[in-house]
C-alpha cells in the first residue's frame, strides 16, 4: 500500500472508529472497504464477531448502520448512534418510542426505536425492531434515500435522512463477511 494511499484511509478508519458499539469494550476493526456512502467492515472482540455496514456522512455526529452476528446472518438489526459529546454514567434503555422508516417514495415501515445509553459511551443508540427488516433491506439496496421519523413525544417527532449511494454494495459485503465467504 502506498503512504498517499493510507493517508487517504486513516481519517476514514479514525471516524469508523467512533461508531463501533461499547458493549464490552472497544472492538478490533478489519476487512474495511468503501462503497460510496456507505462502508462495509468485520468487527471482532475475543471471541465476538459482528459484520457492519454504515452510512455515516450524511451528518457529523450520526451513523446509521445495519450489523449482523456470523450464526445469525439472517437476523440483521439496524441501529444508529447519534454523539453526545458527554461520556454516559450508566446503560440504560431510556425510551422505546414509535418508528418509521421509508425508501424514497415507497411504502412506510412502521416500528420502533429503543433509545440506549451504554456506561463510558459519548453517545446514545436506537435500536429499530421492524416487523420486515428484511424488505427495508431490499428496498435500500435499490433505493436514493432513506428517511427516518421518530416520534419522540405527542407532536414531537425528529427526521433524519440518509443517503443509499453505495449502501447495496455495502449490504452485499457485509452479508459475505457475516458467512464467512472470501472478499
């Protein structure tokens, strides 16, 4: 690999960083290829695998990521962590309010998000449930933009936007990487 060449990547590697998940301490990040928006990476942690594929340039402080677990490659979730800039105290489930996710001009999917905060995490999760991850997936695999609407309160909801250029791509790798079969 040539120096221009990493010094191309690292600032990407560095943001990644910023988006694994605090479960149990900072993850090992490898296999990491660009596509587009998205990327798609492995992430491994002793003996915990997960495969991840994200979209974090559509805001600064928000990544939006579908991951999946080798052994459980067809039950992927979705998640998106938003930085707080305030390290949390403690992990808790803090909200679970209503979801609806959207492709372009498609059909709504309607679920719900947990907010999360994890003990020394800057930031906090959603974690969707979805009735069919599974069309949404095919559907961003084919789709321009994804839109998020979470009702935060009675009249108070929040939207957010993220770009699909690259995300079939992305999605593709990433259930390669779940099955273990060769990039």
């Amino acid at each position: 690999m040539s120096l221009t060449f990493l010094r191309r990547l690292l600032p990407g590697l560095l943001a990644l960083a910023v988006t694994v998940p605090a479960q149990a301490g900072r993850y090992n990040l490898d296999a990491v290829e660009r596509h587009g928006d998205w990327h798609s990476l492995r992430l491994t942690l002793g003996e915990e695998r997960h495969v991840r594929a994200l979209e974090q340039r559509s805001y600064s402080d928000t990544v939006f990521s579908v991951n999946a677990s080798p052994g459980a490659c067809d039950r992927p979730w979705l998640e998106m962590r938003v930085e707080l800039g305030e390290v949390q105290a403690e992990s808790a489930t803090v909200n679970l309010v209503p979801a609806d996710l959207l492709v372009d001009d498609g059909r709504v999917h309607t679920g719900q998000a947990a907010f999360i905060t994890e003990r020394g995490n800057s930031g906090f999760y959603a974690r969707f449930t979805l009735p069919d991850t599974g069309a949404l997936l095919a559907e961003m695999g084919a789709g321009e933009v994804l839109r998020l609407r979470l009702h935060r309160a009675e009249q108070d909801y929040w939207f957010l936007v993220f770009r699909l250029e690259g995300a079939e791509a992305a999605l593709t790798r990433m259930r390669r990487l779940c099955e273990g079969r060769a990039d």
